[in-house]
C-alpha cells in the first residue's frame, strides 16, 4: 500500500497569514508591473497616483476589506461602510442596467458663486435614461419657478441657466443634445467620474439606483437685465436714475412710471353705465323658495344684461347673520348691495378673459388666475296651494287683480362657491395700489392697468383679493380666485365705493409700471393722465 500521510487542516491564523502573504505578493507583482509600465512611458505617473488615491478612499470606506472575499480574522466584524463591493461597482459601471436615473439638484446664483442657495431648496426625481441634457434642464426650471416667482416678478427662463456638476463645475463640451445615459458613460471614467459623478453626504442610498448631483447655474444678472424697471426716460434713450426698491401700498405720491410710449389718444368700447343699480335689503331665512339671476356681459361694449329664471328652487338657508369684520362693515360695505357686485364680478370675468388673451398674443408670462362665479338668488313668499279645479290656471296668468305669490319677492342675496380657503389676499384697496413686485402682485398691477387702458379710463377695479380655490380647468390643483372688487366709473354708477375721477387719479399717481406693464406694451401713465384730462375737459363743457 501507498505511504498515507495525514491530512493537515489549516488553522484561522494560518489561513490568515496564507492571506497576508499572497495579498503582498499580488501588490508587489502589480508593483512591479506598474513600474514596468512607467519606465517605458506607457502609463502617466500623476493619474497612477490619483487612480491609488481613489482606491485608498474606496478601501477605507468599506473598513479595508477585500473585494475578493477573503477570510475574516477572528478579532471580530470588520468596520466602515456596509455597502457591498458589488453595489458600488453596479453604481459607478452601470452594470444594473435601471432605465432610469435619480437625479439630485442644489442651485447656485452667479451673484453668489461661492456657495449654493439654500432658499431656492433642492430637487431630487428620477428621470428616464433617454432625457436629454436640455429636457432635463426645462423640467429642473419648471419645478424651481414655483419657489422662484413667490420673490420675483417673473419666470426664470432656460436660456438664463445652465447645469453644471456639483461644486460649480463647468462641462468642457456641450451637453444639451446628450442623453443621460450617454453623457453618464462620458464622464463616468476613472480619471473624471469624482468630479462628475458624486452624491451628497448624508443621500442615504441613492447609489442602489444609478444617481448624482447635478447644480443649476442661475445668470441672475441676465435675469435683472431683462426684467429690471425702466421709466419713462429710460424708453426715449435718456439717462435714467437710480433703480428704486419695491414696496408695498401706496396712495398718494408720485412714482417712476415706466412701459412702453404711446403716441395715440386711447380709445375704448366699453359702454358706462347711465344710472346706479338700485338694490333691495337682504332679510335672514332659514327656508326659502328662490329664481336665480344671472348676469351675461356683451363681448363687443362690456354692457351687462341680468336675466331671473322663470324655474323655482327651493333650498335652506342658514339664519345666522353674515360674520364680517370691523374692516368690512359699514358705509363703505353693505351686504345688501348684490346686483351691482354681481355686475361688477360678471365684468370682472369678462377682462380677466381678455387680459389673458392680450398676455398671449404679446407671449407674456402671467400667474394664471380666474374669478369666482356668481349669481343672485331673489327669495319669494312660499307657493300657496291652489284648489285643484278642471282648468287649472297656472300662477300669473289669472286676472290682474289676482296677486300671484310667487312674484312677490321679499330677500335677496348674492350667492358664490364655497371656497377651499377662506385666508384672502389683498392687491389694493379701494384707494391705494400695491406696487409689490412678485409675480402674483405684479399680474394683478398689470390687469388693473390693462383694464384702465382697455376702457380709455372710464372703468377700473379697485379693492382686489382674492383666495385659492380648485383650478376651474379641472387639473386638480389650486389657482388665485378673484371675487369681490369694488370698481371706479366717472358717473360713479358702479356701485358702493365708486369713487369716480378720485380712483383714477390715485392709480396714475402712485402706479409703477413693472415687468409685465411693460412686456404687455401698456400705455404709460401720461398717457393715461391725458385721457382723464379729456375726460374731464368734456365733462366740465357739457355742463355749461
């Protein structure tokens, strides 16, 4: 028989240093190997020595162990990062092969080059792999507008960015048309993927998906450039003064009044009303029997035509009294006064329509708006019951002295949508403008001074709010609701708190013309001075 020898089991400390040992002598050969290569200039010795950093880095995060698998001393668990060497080689190689990429975006103003902006916020979504570079970057503005028109006037526009790698890091080449799968298989090499592909501390695990962290360079000069003020003297190519800081509302001293100039006499189709709208008290009720009146307003001249149902409702009526504050009570704020508020809302709608339209024709960005809907509910005496009889007469068709229930109408109330929110946001007063410059406030300026020009300043809205409520175009989000205006006529036929030229005047003196006044070509307030002068000149002739 054959000599047998005892087989020798290899003890932990054996095979550990088994390990040690072949470990050595694999960085020694590779060692050697590498110095091979730079002694025949077949390998850069400054990448060699920034590729060893980076596997250092590696190697101390996953706590010096090795990818290999090899055995693990008894001393205990090793320590450092828990994320497994194939998960890190599927996040730098792409070998996971995910169709999508989550993206995480910080933003950086060129006036403030040094650090990124932490009240603009972060985005961090996933996109599909074949988004391109310049999609990519109208989706990241799109999501940054909202925050960014809460402070300023207007959209931020693409052409005003660009997207950079983290640390404010400029690409070499342009990366507009790339796909972000393939601009991620450009940078993602040894010697760039660090300064291209990186993720935030603290991202948690992002890296399970294929992610990095991209910046968005706003050219916040750019952007002042095109939306800064310009007055009067600025569009006829003189020297203009010193830029003026927003401010809130103000009724009585005069301003910079900037827009485009404009050399013709302003022109109107709107019809002004010939006498006040009369209106009946409003009584409580708690049942009631009720037609609707709705009001219609011509498309040509603005004329409103207010129309009562023949069709009798019946509903219930809450008999507590309306809850108004002090701020609306009074003289200068009746309940009761319904049918010239619904006019007022009726013809609100009406502009706010061809506001819109004129901010399309001109391609202006506006805040999206609409204004509530209305309509007044006249209370009648309850229907008495009629005999039956073999020809029956049908109510208000007998004789005339014959009184018909149903035509004797006792309440009358304006009646709105419920709103999902009761918090209102003010724009003006009844007096006063507000000249604050956010892109909200600086629409509801620019429609007020769209609406004066429009009408050749015989008609404009005063005391505007308004209160968020669902999107009427039915996307399921919220938008500005207006609802509620005063108005200013020259006959001062409008309404409770018409105070005819007076409203006028206050809007030429203290308006200025913003962004929008401007990019809407709107006519400037001399002009508008020279209307009301007219006006006035007119109606001081006809009554001599």
């Amino acid at each position: 028989m054959p000599e047998q020898h005892p087989v020798v089991v290899p003890t932990t400390s054996t095979m550990v240093a088994e390990s040690s040992s072949q470990d050595y002598h694999r960085k020694f050969c590779y060692a050697a190997f590498v110095a091979n290569l730079q002694a025949n200039g077949e390998i850069d010795p400054e990448k060699q020595l920034a590729q060893e950093r980076r596997k250092a880095t590696i190697e101390g995060r996953l706590g010096g162990r090795s990818a290999s698998g090899g055995a693990t001393s008894q001393a205990g668990p090793s320590t450092g990062a828990m994320t497994s060497a194939s998960e890190l080689s599927n996040l730098r190689s792409n070998v996971g092969k995910a169709a999508h990429f989550t993206i995480f975006v910080q933003f950086r103003l060129s006036t403030k080059p040094g650090s990124v902006d932490k009240s603009l916020g972060t985005t961090c979504r996933p996109y599909p792999e074949d988004t391109t570079f310049f999609a990519l970057k109208e989706d990241i503005v799109q999501q940054l507008n909202v925050q960014w028109t809460t402070k300023h006037v207007t959209d931020l526009l693409v052409n005003e960015t660009e997207l950079r790698a983290r640390n404010n890091i400029t690409f070499p080449q342009d990366t507009d048309t790339l796909t972000i799968r393939k601009w991620y298989g450009i940078w993602n090499q040894p010697e760039t993927r660090d300064a291209y592909i990186t993720i935030p501390a603290g991202m948690g695990k992002i890296g399970k998906s294929l992610g990095f962290c991209l910046e968005l360079f706003i050219d916040y000069d750019s952007f002042l450039q095109r939306t800064s003020s310009e007055d009067d003297d600025a569009v006829l190519g003189t020297k203009t003064g010193k830029k003026r800081k927003a401010s809130g509302s103000h009724t009585g001293s005069k301003r910079r009044k900037g827009s485009q100039m404009h050399t013709s006499i302003l022109t109107s189709s709107f019809r002004p009303d010939s006498e006040a709208v009369t209106t009946t008290k409003v009584l409580a009720s708690n049942k009631i029997h009720f037609r609707r009146t709705v009001c219609t307003i011509n498309l040509e001249d603005g004329k409103p035509t207010c129309r009562e149902s023949t069709e009798v409702e019946n509903g219930l009526l809450d008999i507590a009294p309306m809850s108004l504050s002090a701020v609306d009570r009074g003289k200068t704020k009746e309940v009761f006064a319904v049918l010239a508020d619904l006019i007022r809302i009726g013809r609100m709608s009406h502009f706010a329509k061809g506001f819109r339209a004129r901010a399309d024709r001109e391609n202006v960005e506006i805040e999206y708006f609409q204004v509530s809907d209305a309509f007044i509910m006249k209370a009648y005496d309850p229907v008495l019951e009629r005999p039956v009889e073999k020809d029956p007469i049908p109510p208000g068709m007998g004789s005339e002295d014959e009184e018909d229930p149903i035509t004797s109408f006792k309440q009358v109330f304006l009646v709105e949508p419920r709103r999902l929110s009761s918090a209102v946001i003010k724009f003006s007063g009844t007096l006063g403008v507000t000249n604050r410059n956010e892109k909200r406030s600086a629409t509801m300026t620019a429609f007020s001074h769209w609406v004066i020009e429009n009408t050749a300043c015989e008609y404009m809205f005063a005391d505007i709010q308004g209160s968020l409520d669902r999107d009427a175009r039915g996307d399921g989000g919220t938008v500005l609701t207006l609802f509620d205006p005063m108005t200013h006529t020259h006959a001062q036929t409008s309404g409770l708190g018409d105070h005819g030229a007076l409203g006028f005047k206050d809007f030429i003196d203290s308006h200025q013309c913003n962004f929008i006044c401007r990019q809407l070509k709107l006519a400037p307030t001399s002009v508008l001075q020279e209307q009301l002068d007219i006006i006035e000149e007119t109606a001081e002739e006809e009554l001599a």
